[in-house]
C-alpha cells in the first residue's frame, strides 16, 4: 500500500512538473530597441525638433527675466546709499517677487506637469501608442508572449539577436 502511494505520488509530481516545463519551453520572446524604432520615425524627429525648439524659446524667455533681475539688482546696490530703508525694503520686495515669478515659470514651463511635458505627451503619446500597437500585432501574428524593450532599463544583460525583432517593428512603423 505504502509502495502504491509513493508511485502514485511520484507519477502525479511527474506529470505537474512536465506541465510546467513544458509551458515554459512554449513561451516566445522577442527583443526590441524601442529607441531605434521611435528615432527612425519621420514624425518622431519632427515632434523632437519641435519640442527642443519650444524648450530653447521658454528658456531664452527666462534668461532674459533672469537678467532684467540682476540688472534691477545692480541698479538697487548702486543707488541703495541713497535710499531710505522703506524704500530699500519695498525694492528689495520687487526684487524677490520678480525672481519668485520666474520661478514659477520655469515651473509651469518645464515641471512635472508644466507645458513642455503636456506638449511632450501631445506630440509623441499618438507615435508611441503606433508603434506599441505594432508591436502587439507583430506579437500576436508570430505568437511571442514576451517582447522587452532593450533600450530600456530593464534588467536585460544578455540578449541573443536572434531574438532582436527591431527591424521588423520598423518595418511596419514606416
């Protein structure tokens, strides 16, 4: 009876642990380099170009805020002797709201949620979600369960090319 049990434990361990393998043999993966893809793409660079441009404008606009402080700064140190301190006080006030404005430019220009990120989002957000929807379909055609982004950091350190599929993505993204 004991020997019966054992033998049937052992044959239904075996019988899950070839399930299991064989699952895993039956998965595909693919490797793709995102980056490569996007920066190939017409429309990638021009929403880039148009972005960088924007960038460079807003930060023209607040360097020369910057330098209308120092020249109001510069012009309070020289005339400061002959101020009163109310005056130096008020002077000093205009000088701090002028710099905490600018502040709050860069903020909504280029922070977290600023104009450059929503503009960002706006451009790119319809490229990506092309070239994912690529992707999704190529998976779905050549029945890969794993496709990684290898210009990511994503935890790969070694990947075979065979299993690099960039050049087919961008097939199909241009």
């Amino acid at each position: 009876m004991k020997k019966m049990m054992n033998q049937l434990f052992l044959s239904l361990a075996l019988v899950c642990s070839l399930g299991f393998f064989s699952s895993l043999q039956a998965q595909k993966i693919a490797i793709v380099d995102i980056n490569a893809v996007l920066e190939s793409m017409e429309d990638y660079k021009n929403a880039q170009t148009d972005l960088d441009r924007t960038a460079s404008k807003w930060r023209q606009e607040i360097a020369q805020e910057y330098d209308k402080i120092k020249g109001t700064y510069s012009k309070y140190q020289a005339e400061m002797v002959l101020m009163s301190d109310d005056m130096k006080r008020q002077k000093e006030d205009e000088i701090m709201g002028m710099e905490q404005n600018v502040r709050e430019m860069q903020k909504q220009k280029f922070g977290p949620d600023g104009a450059l990120f929503k503009k960002r989002q706006d451009l790119v957000q319809p490229i990506q979600d092309k070239v994912y929807a690529a992707i999704e379909k190529y998976a779905g055609e050549r029945g890969y369960d794993f496709i990684f982004d290898k210009s990511s950091s994503s935890g790969i350190i070694f990947n075979n090319a065979r299993f690099d599929k960039t050049e087919d993505i961008l097939s199909r993204v241009k």
